[in-house]
C-alpha cells in the first residue's frame, strides 16, 4: 500500500465515524423524543382528569438579547465541532501516513 492510498483509507475512515457518529447521536435525540412524545398520551389524559395536573398559564417569553445569546452559544458550539472533526480528520490522516509500510526490497542483486 502506498502512502497516497493509505491517506485516502484515513480519510474514508474519518467520514465513516462522523457519520456513524451523528446517526447514533440524532437516534438517541430521536429516541429521547420519541419516549417523550409516547408519555404525552398519559399526562394528557392526567390533565384533563379533574384534580390533575394544572398547566401554567404564562408562558415564559424570550427577549431578542436573550435570542441573541442563543444564537451566539450555538455558532460557537457549531465552530468547536467543525474544529474537532478537522483534528479528526488531521489525526486520521496523520495515523493512516505514519502506519503505511514501506515496501520490501530483496537482498541481492544479480550481476
């Protein structure tokens, strides 16, 4: 294997794990929500039920200070994962270069 194949195996393995990755993660989230959307059925069906549980009837509001805040956490969160899976990529790669074998050179020469 030379070493511009072993980089491309270092590079598909990195996109292999990001995505694997961000499946696993958006199933959990999915998960969660599914869990969550299943059990509204029950607290629905408590509400409704005399003596159940009451609903708060405000709301709380965001501020546009508060949705800038939001949105600046989430462009830095996003900016940290766009620089980690570029070290990703560059520890992929470096490990794929450093682990490819040079090839092997016999002994002796005819004359």
């Amino acid at each position: 294997m030379n070493r511009n194949t072993a980089l491309l195996n270092g590079a598909i393995l990195w996109a292999t794990t990001l995505a694997l990755s961000s499946w696993l993660l958006a199933s959990g989230v999915s998960g969660a929500f599914g869990v969550a959307a299943s059990n509204a059925g029950a607290v629905i069906n408590q509400v409704q039920q005399p003596g159940g549980a009451s609903l708060p009837q405000n709301v709380p509001q965001l501020t546009p200070e508060q949705a800038r805040d939001i949105a600046s956490a989430t462009s830095k969160a996003l900016w940290w994962f766009v620089l980690g899976s570029l070290l990703g990529l560059a520890a992929a790669l470096m490990g794929a270069a450093l682990g490819v074998r040079s090839p092997r050179t016999n002994g002796y020469h005819h004359t």
